[in-house]
C-alpha cells in the first residue's frame, strides 16, 4: 500500500500562484508515476498533470500548460504542483496520484481544496 498526503490548498485571487504538496509513504516504487487530478463542482474528475518518480517526463493538460509546473524529489517522496496565475476556473479539489500507469493512478490522496476569487 502507498499513502499520499496533500497540502499546500487554500483561497487566493485570480492570479495569484499557490504550491501543492504530495508526501508518499509505504510502499513506494521507483517504477511509479505521480500525478495531479482535479474535480471542480459539478464537473468530472480531470488529469492536471504528472512525471516519472525520476522527476523526468512532465506532461500537462492544455489547460494548464504554460501556468503550472510539476516537480519531483525522490529524496523525500514529495511531488509538487507550482500553480502560477491562476484562475478562476481552477478551482476544484486536487488530488495527487500515484501507481505504474500514468494517467491510472492505482493509489489517491484525500484531497485539497483550491479556491481561485475574481
């Protein structure tokens, strides 16, 4: 089993940046993918973005292309997600995901919450 730990959520203006934490425990693997998905109210559950445990092969959906980054230390277990102006439209509860397939995560944090205000 892997356990993920979200952070770094809250409220800011639109364009404003915010940085998302995800601590892994357990059962990690260097084989593993990590990943970012969202849900925003209403709507279904959307990949963010991901890269490799190396911290290599970022991908981004065209929504946040150019605006996020996603980084990896292997050294601590920790993915990031930089999120630079930001939108509204990027509110929604984050997820951090993790497994063998990149865009399946077999494992799922709780959830932090990303409030954006106009």
């Amino acid at each position: 089993q892997v356990q993920l730990v979200e952070s770094g959520g809250g409220l800011v203006q639109a364009g404003g940046s915010l940085r998302l934490s995800c601590a892994a425990s357990g059962r990690t693997s260097r084989r593993y993918a990590m990943c970012w998905f969202r849900r925003a109210p209403g709507k279904e559950r959307e990949y963010v973005s991901g890269i490799s445990w190396s911290g290599g092969n970022p991908y981004y959906a065209d929504s946040v292309k150019g605006r996020f980054t996603i980084s990896m230390d292997n050294t601590k277990n920790t993915v990031y997600l930089q999120m630079n102006s930001l939108k509204p439209e990027d509110t929604a509860v984050y997820y951090c995901g993790a497994g063998p397939e990149a865009f399946r995560p077999a494992y799922w944090g709780q959830g932090t919450q990303v409030i954006v205000s106009s």
